[in-house]
C-alpha cells in the first residue's frame, strides 16, 4: 500500500507560526489552547504580527502571552478593556485585541467592558465562557448555569442564592457602539472552523474602524467541571449551547 | 481512480493525551498509546493509519498543536 | 506651536495646559471635586486637534488608571488627576504599573477625608502616597507643589522622572492649589515623540508592536517563580535607593540659624512661611524646611539640621500627623518632634501654628 511522503507538498496543517514552543500550561483538553492557535493564524494572515498588541486578562490565560508571539500587555484583573482602549487610541493604526475569561469580562470587568463597548471602541474582545473560574479552582462564575455545581455551589447553582447566570453578548448587541457580536464554540472540528472565521472577521471589523467586536466561545473546562476532555465536549452540546446559543447575535456596519 | 490518503505525525511529548482528538476522527484512526510519555501523558497514535484521508480534523481541534497532517493523491 | 506666556489661572486650569505643552500623548480621567476642572480645561483647548493629544472621560477612576496603564505599557506619555476618594480606587493601578516599571504621572488634589469626606483640601493622603499608594513593596515619586507655577512644573518634572526611573509619578497637591489663581510661566509648545521615537526609545520594554528585529515585549507584573521574584523587587529598591541618593528636593527659609524648624508641605507651607515671618518678628530663630518631594523624603536635610542643633522640629501638615512620623524618623531621637494640624478640610492660620509652637516645644521643656 502506498505511503504518504512526509514532505513539504503535501503539508496541510501545522502548528501555527505564530505559537511558540512553549509547552502549554493549560490542562489536557482546554479550549485555550485550540482558540489561541485561531488567534495566531488570523494574524499571522493578516500580515499584522509585527502591528497587533494583545492584552491579557488574570485567569488560566494570563499567560497568553508565553504562546502567541506578539507583544502583549498584561491587565489587572477585569481591566482588560479600559487597557485596551488606551493602546488603540493612542496607536489607532495597531490591531488591539483582548483575550479575557468569563470572570474578567464579565464579572470584576463588566464596568469596563459595557463602557469600552459603549464607546464602540475599534477593538476585539476575546470572550472565552466556560462557567466557572478555572485557575482559582473552579469557583461559580457569573456565567454558571442553574444547578452547576462549582466550588462556591457545591449543591448546585440555585438562584435564591446566587443570582441567575447573565448573557453579556446579548447585552452588549443591545448598544450603538457595537457592531459585531458572535458566539461560536471550539468543540468539534467544523465549529473550531466557525470560530476562526469569526475571529478573523471581527479582526477585519476593528481595522476598518467599524466599532467594538465580541467573539464569545463557548468553552469547556475539563478540570473544574470534573470530567475528561471528550466528555467535556459532549456535555457542553447538551447543557452550555440550550442557554448560549451558537451564531451571530449582531453583524451590521457602524452608520457615519 | 485517485486516491486521497493522508498521514500525520504527533509531537509525542507536547501531547497531553487529552483525546479530543481521537473523538473528532470521522474515521476512527486514532487511539491513546498504551505507553506514557515523560510527561506521564498517554500520547496520539494512529491505530488505523490506512484510514487516514488527511482531512485534518484532529490537528485542528488539538489545544497544543501536537499534529503535522500530510496528505498525498494517488492515481 | 504656542510660545512661552504669562497668564493668570488656576492650579487645576495649569495641570491641563502644563500637559499639552509638555508633549503628553494622553489623558483619561473621571469628574471629582475639586479638581474636575483639569479634564474640562483639556477639554475645552481640544488638543487632538493640535498636538494630536488623547483626552478621553472614562466611566470611573478605575478604568482610568487602567488606561493610564495601557498607554505607559506601549511607551506613551501619559496621566490621570483625581482626588483622594478616586485615587484610592486608582490604587491597584498604581501597583501594577509599578510592578510593571511603567512611566506615568497622576496628580492628586487631596480633600478632606476618610471615605466621601468634604470636597475642601487637606493633607490626609500623605501616608497614601508616600508609603506605596498600593500593594506590594513600592513607591511612586511624589512631588508637592505649593503654587500654580509649580503645579505647572511638576509636570513636566514629574514625567521626565517617570520615564528616567520608569516608575509612576504623582503630583499630590490639595484643593486650595487647584482652586487658587495665581499668574504662572507656561513653557513653550515641546512636540509630542514619534511612534518610531518611542519604539527606539523603549524598544528594551514597551508592547507597541513586535518588529522583526527583537524578541516579543511583554509589559506585565506577574512571576511566579519566587527566586525571579525577589529579584525583580530587589532591582526595584535599587531604583528607590538612586531615586533617594539623586533627587531629594526640598525648599529652606531661614534654616542657618534657627532654633526651631517647621516643616510642612504644599498649602500648608505657605501658610508657614508667614509663621516664620511671624516668629521672627517676635525674636524667634525660626525656620522652614518645605520638602517638595515628598519621596524621596528630605532626610538627610532634616537630620543635618538636628546634629547642628536644632531645638526642636513641628511637622504642620492639615491632617492627624502623617508626615510627622518621617520626620521623626530622620530626626532620630536628637530633639523633640511635634505634629500640628488641622483636619476636615480646615485650614490654619500662621498665628495658630506659632502658637503651637510655643506651646510644645519653645515652652515645653
């Protein structure tokens, strides 16, 4: 039976340029690792490695900055927007971005996030949602659904307690400053291709100057939601994509 | 009449055998070795590699960019 | 470009003029009495349209500090102004941004306090400023205007020993500065840096875009790896030994032959330049030492005055007696040390600081 040659014509994947060597710290199976490979390709297709700043939140990904090799600003914890909102005013010829956790954006951070929204600041927010705080040892997230259990609600999210869980997406769609808003997942090949797609048209809407991009992805969190990595996957389908549904939740072109 | 076949190589030792990989083949060519890396980690292989079409579903959905897909047509 | 003029304004109208011309890149800031009148002076003089300069009314001090952070991460000259409500809020800013070896200037126009307090000015943000600002072992470099003109100063004073240092600076003025006028020098227009100045400049640091030529920056204050740690926060007190050996700066009235010295700050050293007027009539060797900045504190200079003699040093400062205890400090032991002052937003007069004097340390024996 014939053999497939090892050689450079037939390549058709591989780890992007833009990812370093650095072995991720990630656990087996996290969405980071798949959405940052996204990121990478995007700018490195776009031809701007040497003009993107990315800024980075406090969470397991606040070492984004080991892995995507461009320069990167870390934030104080929520504060990603308001820091990028100063980079892309002062630099508005750069392509500013930010990668932040559900606890970043939209919890300590939903001040800065709904106001550099507001502004429709000509960045794009990275929004990875996997209802629950990864890096701090899986404690309740505002985006952690009714009857989750977390660390902080070990019998289950119940609303009496703690509040109902809030889509900031929708939220966000609902200001003038905005103009487009996705949620996408990476847990299946065809929807890693989504969400690529999303990153690098919510990239080109920041260039153009056409206001504030979301791209929410849906994600999984193996270890804080206590299970391997495909059943991870399977559980986000049937319980994360009911309450975040995938698809684009706001695509239109800022009226001058 | 032309055959697409593909083949990948995995980073043994990037690899953190998380599986998704394996769950993402459409053509059931992957497994986790019996065998752990350095790392302590069960690391991609392919089990069926005639089965490979390269359409490289698992390099894509892989979180480490453990997989380098190749592909070849043959008539 | 504007030429050198002389005008008539407000300490807080100055801070927004001293900036454009300076070259700031960039000012984001959130109303707060009293001193909101330094963004609205910005932006009535609309210096996008001029220098190119960014002004931009933030939703809170929170997210002012943080863009303050964001454009001092990419090389950017760039400040906030606030009073001692908001300023606390600025405070993880302000660790971070030391942390992170970030230029900046923040100006602080003190009121009366704690929490909301009054809106008239004091002093009580002394400890604040001068023993961190935030968390973590740092300091900013603090500078104490006590007239327009040197509000004006500052600010450039205060940015080029941000970016010398690399470390936050903070112009910590008081309520009456911001409010008075008084007739000031503004400096001449200077041209804002190039983006390809500063990537030249703070190529060793700044994320302003990685170019072929070097390594990614990452402008960040997290290592957790202890052994780096210590490390980085030893090579930061280096930073605040030069700082201390380099540029202490401080003002002395009738210092040579005092027996008594007064030492205050800001506001209240104006007040205290007439006590000295005042002793001095009645016969009295008193003195004035006024740091102007605050850190690094003046020391030396207090210590070199008590080995010569002194008889005895009141810190008069518009709080419960913050600076008093550096004075101590430098003091060591050598002659007595007294605090008076003033809080709520009160001020004193000259005569009630002398007569604080009297009674305890030139009477109190």
């Amino acid at each position: 039976m014939a053999e497939v040659e090892i050689k450079k014509e037939n390549l058709v994947y591989e780890k992007p340029k833009l990812i370093t060597d650095n072995v991720m710290h990630y656990c087996p199976g996290c969405s980071h690792g798949t959405v940052h490979k996204l990121v990478a390709e995007v700018i490195d297709e776009l031809g701007m490695s040497d003009k993107t700043i990315g800024i980075s939140p406090v969470g397991c990904s606040v070492f984004a900055y080991n892995y995507i090799d461009i320069d990167w600003v870390e934030a104080a914890h929520g504060r990603a927007l308001a820091v990028a909102t100063a980079v892309k005013r002062l630099h508005p010829e750069k392509m500013v971005f930010t990668y932040q956790g559900d606890g970043d954006l939209s919890a300590i951070g939903t001040a800065e996030s709904i106001h550099a929204a507001a502004r429709g600041e000509n960045v794009v927010a990275i929004y990875i949602n996997n209802a629950i705080y990864g890096m701090t040892g899986g404690q309740m997230a505002p985006t952690t659904l009714l009857g989750m259990k977390t660390a902080t609600t070990p019998y289950g999210r119940d609303p009496r307690l703690n509040g109902y869980p809030y889509k900031i997406a929708e939220m966000m769609a609902h200001l003038d400053g905005t103009t487009y808003i996705t949620r996408q997942s990476v847990h299946t090949p065809a929807n890693v291709r989504k969400t690529k797609k999303a990153i690098r048209k919510a990239f080109e809407n920041a260039l153009a100057g056409n206001g504030f991009s979301l791209v929410e992805v849906v994600a999984t969190c193996n270890s804080g939601w206590k299970q391997s990595p495909v059943a991870s996957n399977q559980w986000l389908e049937q319980n994360m994509l009911p309450f975040y549904p995938l698809g684009d939740i706001k695509d239109v072109k800022k009226e001058d | 009449m032309a055959k697409i076949k593909g083949t990948i190589v995995v980073d043994n030792e990037r690899c953190k055998g998380c599986g998704v990989c394996v769950a993402s083949c459409p053509c059931d060519v992957l497994e986790l070795s019996a065998e752990v890396n350095s790392k302590g980690y069960p690391a991609a292989q392919m089990k069926n590699p005639d089965a490979c079409t390269g359409c490289a579903s698992c390099a894509v959905i892989c979180p480490d960019s453990c997989i380098t897909v190749y592909r070849q047509k043959f008539e | 470009m504007a030429e050198k003029e002389v005008k008539l304004m407000k300490g807080n109208e100055v801070i927004a003029h001293a900036a454009i011309r300076y070259g700031c890149d960039g000012y984001f800031g959130y109303p707060i009495t009293p001193q909101s009148e330094v963004m609205e002076t910005l932006m009535e003089l609309k210096p996008w349209e001029t220098t190119g300069m960014t002004v931009l009314q933030a939703e809170s001090e929170i997210s002012s500090i943080n863009m303050v952070y964001g454009g001092a991460a990419t090389g950017k000259r760039v400040m906030t102004s606030s009073s001692s409500p908001g300023i606390s809020l600025m405070s993880e800013g302000m660790s971070y941004l030391a942390g992170a070896e970030l230029p900046c200037l923040v100006v602080n126009c003190q009121r009366g306090g704690p929490g909301l307090g009054t809106i008239q000015p004091s002093q009580g943000d002394y400890f604040q400023a001068c023993k961190g600002g935030g968390h973590g072992d740092f300091h900013m470099i603090v500078l104490a205007p006590n007239s327009v003109q040197e509000m004006h100063d500052f600010v450039a004073d205060g940015f080029d020993l941000a970016f010398k240092y690399r470390n936050p600076a903070m112009i910590l003025a008081d309520g009456a500065i911001g409010q008075m006028m008084e007739k000031v020098v503004l400096a001449p227009q200077r041209p804002r840096h190039t983006n390809e100045e500063i990537a030249e400049e703070c190529k060793a640091w700044a994320a302003c875009g990685k170019s072929a030529d070097r390594e990614r920056n990452v402008v960040t204050s997290l290592e957790l790896k202890s052994e780096v740690m210590e490390q980085i926060n030893l090579r930061l007190q280096a930073k605040y030994k030069a700082l201390e050996e380099n540029e202490v700066r401080y003002e002395t009235i009738d210092c040579d032959d005092a027996d008594y010295v007064i030492v205050a700050f800001g506001s209240s050293a104006r007040i205290c330049s007439a006590t000295v007027e005042m002793a001095r009539a009645e016969g009295l060797k008193v003195g004035l030492l006024r740091p102007i900045t605050l850190y690094p504190f003046p020391k030396k200079a207090i210590a070199d005055l008590a080995k010569r003699g002194v008889k005895g040093f009141l810190s008069a400062e518009l709080n419960a007696g913050q600076m008093v205890e550096d004075v101590r400090l430098a003091v060591n032991g050598t002659a007595p040390v007294a605090h008076y002052g003033r809080q709520g937003g009160m001020m004193f007069a000259p005569d009630e600081v002398l007569n604080a004097l009297k009674e305890k340390l030139i009477n109190n024996k």
